[in-house]
C-alpha cells in the first residue's frame, strides 16, 4: 500500500540553525558549573543514533548546591520580590522563546525525535504562550480565588519526561515561578539539550541567579533532588511506577507534590460520528509524537455497528502516515526516544500477539539508523489483555468494540488510569452525558490531544494528583 | 564658533481614528500652553461629525477585535507595554513640558507601562475568575462567561497618561472597541500614546482618540445609539446628570466613578462594567 503515497521530496528543516556544545556541565546560581564527582552520560539523537553532546550527571553535592542555590533566591531575592516585577521576567522568557522558537524547535527535533512541524507548530508555540500565561497571574495572585495574600511554598524540585522536553519544563517552571517559588529542575536523562538552552534564556532575561537551577542526570539525580530535605515541593510527570516511587520517598515529611503520570486513554466513537473527522482525531490521539503522550487515545472503543467501516478508513489513513526523518517537514512520525523505549514497545506488542490480539503494522520502510516502530493498530483485543491495560507509550492502538453508552462508560473506566478520555458523536447531549461519566482528568469532545495554558490538565485515580496550566495550576505552587 | 542652531520640526497633533491620524473635519483647534503658560502646541477640536466618525470606526473594529482570541489580545496588549517602554524619554518629556517634576513624570510613565502589562495579563484570565459553571438543579450543562458590552465612549480623566491609560486598557483587553474624548487641558500625550497604539498591531478602530470640548462632544457620544457604554470617569461633575440622561436612550451602561487613585491596584471593576456575561445551557443525555 505505501506506493499509494506520493513521493514527496525530501524538504528537510536545516539543523545549521542549532549550535550545540560538545559538553554541558550544571546550571546553578546562574552559572554553567561542573558536577563535583566528575561523570557524564551522553544525549543521543534518537533518528540517527550520533552522539550530541556530553552531558553532566549531577550527583548528591551538585544537587545540594543547586537546591541551596534555590533557597538563597527565593529567600533574598525572589520571594520578596513584588508579583509585578516577577511578571516581567516571565514576561521576558515568554518574548525569548518567541523570538529563539525556531532554533528551540529544531533542538527539540534533534535530541527527541519528534518531527519538526510537531515541535514547530505545538511545542514551541505552546510553550511560550504557558510562559505568557502564568507571567499574567504573577501580579494576580489575589484574584486567583486562594485568598488574599496567597504566599509561594518555597523551593520547588521537578522531575521532568522526555516526551515534550521544553513543553514539560514550561508547565513547571512557568506557574512556580510566577508564584514566587525558585526550582530546581532535572530533565529527562536523554532529552537535556533544550532545557540547557532554557538556561541561557534565563540569562538573557537577566533572571537573577539561583531562581532557576537546572541540574542533568537519570533517576538517581532525580531520586536526590524529590529526597533532598531544602525541598519544599516536589513535581513530577513521568511513569505511574516512579510517581508511586516518589509518593512513598516524599511520605512523612512536609513537601506538598504533584504528579503528572501515565494513562490509558479511551476514545470513545459512537455509531452517529463523522467517521473522516473521527479517524483524523483517532490518528492524531495515538500517533501524535509518536505515542509518547501520557495522555494518548491509546485505548479505540468504537461503536460495534461502525467498527468494520471505521477500521478500514484507519488503516487507509494510517498507510498515508509518513514515518521518518524527524527535521523533514513533511514527516507525521518521527523516531521512538530510545532503544530503551523501544524494546519496552517491541515488548509490549509481543505481548499482544502473543495473548491472541490480531497485530496490522503499516508496511512502511523504516531508516536503518535510529530508532522506530511502525504505526500498529491491535484489533480483537479483550479487556483483560495487556495492551489493553498497561501503557505501551508508543504508535500502538489496541481496539475494543461496545454496544451501548454504559458499556462504553464501563469499559473506558476499567483502567487504573484516569488521564484523558475522547468521544465522538454529532449529539451534545450524550458528549457531556459521556463526560459526566468518565473518570479522567480531560476529557475532549470530537477533538483530542488539544492543550492551552488556559485549561487545566491533570489526572484522576492513577494518573496521579494536582493540575498544571489554567487557574487551577497555581495552587499547585502556593501554600493554600 | 559655534554651529547654526538647528530649528525643530514641530508635530501636528491631530484627532486618531480607525487607525489614522485625520484633523478635525471641522477646521477647529485650541492652543494648549505648557506648564510655563507659553504655547505649546494647537489641538485638534474635534466636532460631533469626528464623534460619529469614531464611533463608525469603533463599531467596524468591533467584530474583529472581540473575535480575536484572548491570548492574542494579551499579545497586542503586551506590545503595547512594550512599545510605550521604548518611548520612554519621550512621555518623560511631555509630562514635564506640562508640569510635572522628573521624579514624578518617570513614576507616571513608568506605572502606565506596567498598567499595559497588568492587563495584558487578564486578557486570557478574566473569564476564569469572573466565568463559572453553573451547578443547574437538572440535567442540564450551564456556564457563564463574561462577553464584550460593545463600542464604549470614554470621557477620559486629566490625568495625562497613567489616567489615561487605566481607562483605555480595561475597556479593550476584554474585546470592546472605543471612543475615548481626551483631557481637555492636558489632550497632547493622547495623541502620543496613538503613536504607540498605532504601531503596536493593534487593529485600527479599536482606540479612537479625539481631542476638543468635553462639554461639546460628550453628550453626542451618550446620546449616540450605536455605543453601548459610556465612562464618565473625566465628565465635568456639572454635566454628568444629563449624560446619564442621554445614556439612558439606549440603556447605556454607565461607569460613574469617583476619586480614582491612579496608582492603586486597578482591580476589575473598569473591566466587569464593560463586559455582559452570557450563560449557555445544554442538555445532558444519551
């Protein structure tokens, strides 16, 4: 089927725009310093497997420093500072990213292999725009609805993914900071390259030092920085597994936490949906960056009278996916972030094979190089199936069949998650009667994978607790 | 020897309106003297028929401004901040032509920027803490947000630009379009902070400014039938009850305050008098 698709020329975005260093050491107190025991790891470009740069790895001494760094801040500099001036900053970082969004993408693209219009056209986009949210309630915070003189909680120690580097450090950094808290931020061990260009956008903005610390490593850094008593609050997104690792190390002290984890979203489709703008909704709930969202329709319900048509219209319109170089601008699927991710989706998708799923993979050449894993729908997949249950975080749909709205309900809430939900029907009542009835955080409406700084975003049940973005997200960052 | 004194280029102050700097139809002006009782510059004396011009401008502009999204709304508002940040001097120096100590003139500048910025900021936020969802006793879905009121004429306060720019900015970041009747003694810095405005992608007709008689062009705007809304903030106290008069032809909303405190924290009151809000209900079934 993949000659059906026309050849397009290669119209690769030029990385020439980039300038990465070959090494990067710790960004604290305002300064690019060394780790104090010496060790490194390297970031990988997930499409092409080259190394890109070497990158510190911060250990117990680098974190106390950078969290010290922190309190020394928030307490002499940041904390006391009036909402208005704090906005201004923000206001700052918000304009640098703007005009700095295209060189921000392309290293986004390079170091996380999601494709170029992705990062160009949502990342970017949405990143500067949560900083030019929050930067308006740092002078607002009376009107907020958390009383009249809310007060930050003090230094913040956030734990970031990999699967939207930048975006995911904007959603933390942007709403503490416009609460007057300072951070120390860890991104994610194989995508630290733009948040380490986020460090010289703070000193561009002239952010005083120590308001923003970002210090690079794996788990073990992140582990130091949630377990480091100067701590005051701790925000996570990543797997549910570590979420519960972090719940249980914060257990028994003061820190206030918030977790953004995994999720198994359903996307509900209804016998009366248009079935084209369904399939799109489909594709771009699964297959959007590669299936590295928390918050993925990863979970298909359709209507059983539709379930054939729909089904062929997918695989038609997943044959058209052009899976690829990342920086090509016509690319709609870019590299998986890791051979670890990989092997774990390999893994998963034995698993449904093997448990008696029926596996349909787009028969599309993949690179030699890097890292990938053809866009694959599971049909006859039952609940009790892994695939059905456990979050493969990959371009992997597995698809159940339901007859009635209750079924539909009973069978999107048959999941420890509680992230996101989608539905499709042309009838509004039954969209907000499906609503009501779901337990997820989001839950989109003949639209999905649709973020605004304006709306909160946060799971129920195992999905973890607390929102980000939206009014709602500052609570998150002050002592209420 | 010294070189020739080099004679300055004067500025025209004309009226602002639909984007463009038109003088009066009319053929009027009045001399506005500085600080030292010296002439300083002949304003533009707008006439009814520029009122109505504004008005046609602001209700054109209406419809694309409050259709823009609300971030982007915060975006122009934000340019503006920044661009008033970049004539800085400028401002200083025609508040202190007018009277002010420098001292002071930077304060006012200053706090006017960052009035731009605060509201800026709650083009994307008032309709989170005005707005609700509305737990109905039915099955019913129900939320209320908070929508422009229309095209508002604004009788703008003497205070030359911190006044000035707290009147301007509530009305325009929730999607209202206006007509704003400058400080009759102190019109000149309006005419500047067009400048501004114009240049700052903000749509024109959002802001019309005209510069004359208050007494002479306020009761047109609040007997005018296509605005909706009238602040009197800068109405001769005198005049005030026959323009509430006028205003209540068409049900104007009326904002009345008095004593403002320009340097205080502005609040939402400049920005709930101008906004309606709307409540929708849905039904809830399968």
């Amino acid at each position: 089927m993949s000659e059906h698709i026309f050849e397009y020329a290669p119209a690769p975005e030029s990385a020439s725009i980039v300038d990465i260093r070959p090494a990067y050491g710790l960004f604290i107190n305002g300064e690019w310093v060394d780790g104090t025991d010496g060790r490194s790891f390297k970031s990988v470009n997930p499409a092409t497997e080259e190394v890109l740069a070497e990158i510190t790895e911060a250990g117990p001494a680098d974190v106390d420093r950078a969290v010290t760094a922190a309190r020394t801040a928030f307490e002499t500099v940041w904390g006391p500072m009036p909402g208005r001036e704090r906005a201004k900053y923000l206001f700052r970082i918000a304009r640098l990213i703007q005009e700095r969004s295209r060189e921000l993408a392309v290293l986004e693209t390079i170091d996380n292999g999601k494709p170029i219009r992705e990062s160009r056209d949502v990342d970017l986009p949405l990143v500067a725009a949560h900083f030019f949210y929050y930067a308006g309630w740092a002078d607002k915070l009376p009107y907020a609805g958390f009383g009249p003189d809310p007060r930050p909680l003090g230094v913040a120690g956030q734990v970031i993914p990999w699967n939207f580097p930048l975006l995911m450090l904007a959603w933390k950094i942007a709403p503490a900071l416009a609460c007057g808290n300072t951070v120390v931020l860890k991104p994610a061990e194989t995508t630290p390259l733009t948040a380490l260009a986020f460090a010289e956008i703070c000193r561009q903005a002239e952010l005083p030092p120590g308001v923003v610390n970002i210090v690079t490593g794996a788990g073990e850094t992140g582990k130091a920085l949630v377990e480091h008593p100067g701590v005051d609050k701790v925000a996570f997104t990543g797997s549910t597994e570590v979420g519960k690792q972090i719940a249980r190390a914060v257990a028994g002290t003061r820190k206030r936490l918030t977790l953004e984890l995994g999720g198994k979203a359903a996307n509900v489709i209804f016998d009366d949906a248009p079935l084209d703008q369904a399939v799109e909704g489909v594709i771009n709930g699964i297959f959007f960056n590669q299936g590295h969202v928390c918050c993925a329709g990863s979970r298909l319900l359709v209507q059983e009278t539709i379930a054939e048509e729909l089904l062929e219209r997918l695989k038609a319109r997943m044959t058209t996916l052009r899976v690829g170089d990342p920086l090509d601008k016509n690319t709609d699927v870019g590299a998986v972030n890791s051979a670890e991710q990989l092997e774990k989706i390999r893994t998963l998708a034995q698993i449904g094979e093997a448990e008696g799923a029926t596996r349909w993979s787009v028969p599309c050449r993949l690179p030699e190089q890097g890292f990938w894993f053809p866009p694959t729908v599971f049909t006859g997949v039952a609940q009790s199936h892994r695939i059905a249950r456990e979050e493969i975080f990959g371009p992997v749909l597995s698809v159940l069949t339901f007859r009635t709205p209750a079924e539909a309900v009973e069978k999107a809430n048959n999941t420890p998650y509680g992230l996101s939900a989608g539905i499709w029907t042309e009838k509004g009542s039954r969209i907000l009667w499906m609503a009501q009835r779901m337990r997820a955080g989001v839950v989109w409406a003949n639209t999905f994978n649709k973020f605004d700084p304006a709306a909160p975003f946060g799971g129920y049940k195992e999905s973890g607790f607390g929102r980000e973005g939206g009014r709602h997200g500052l609570e998150a960052y002050l002592d209420v | 020897m010294s070189e020739p004194t080099r004679l300055a280029v004067r500025k025209t102050y004309k009226l602002f309106i639909g984007g463009a700097f038109p003088r009066s139809e009319s053929g009027r002006s009045y001399v506005v003297h500085d600080a030292k009782g010296a002439f300083w510059a002949n304003a533009s004396q707008a006439s009814r028929k520029d009122a109505r011009d504004a008005v046609s401008a602001a209700r054109k502009a209406f419809g694309g401004w409050s259709g823009r999204t609300p971030y982007n709304r915060g975006q122009i508002l934000y340019r503006i901040a920044e661009m008033l940040e970049g004539r800085r001097g400028q401002f200083i120096e025609e508040l202190r032509t007018a009277g002010a100590g420098k001292a002071a003139a930077t304060a006012e500048v200053d706090a006017a920027i960052d009035r731009w910025v605060w509201y800026a900021g709650w083009a994307d936020k008032l309709g989170a803490v005005v707005g609700s969802a509305n737990p109905v006793a039915g099955p019913f879905f129900n939320f209320s947000t908070p929508e422009p009121t229309g095209v508002v004429a604004v009788i703008a306060p003497d205070s030359p630009l911190l006044g000035l720019v707290s009147v301007i900015a509530p009305v325009i970041v929730t999607g209202n379009t206006c007509v704003v009747v400058a400080s009759e003694p102190a019109p000149l810095t309006a005419i500047t902070l067009a400048e501004v405005l114009a240049t700052s992608d903000l749509p024109g007709g959002v802001v019309n400014i005209l510069t004359g008689r208050r007494a002479e062009l306020a009761p047109w705007l609040a007997a005018h039938m296509d605005v909706n809304a009238v602040d009197l903030t800068g109405a001769p106290a005198d005049l005030v009850p026959s323009l509430e008069e006028a205003a209540a032809g068409n049900l104007k909303r009326v904002l009345r305050p008095e004593g403002e405190d320009w340097t205080a924290d502005p609040g939402l009151g400049r920005m709930t008098a101008f906004v309606e809000t709307k409540t929708v209900w849905h039904p809830v079934g399968v």
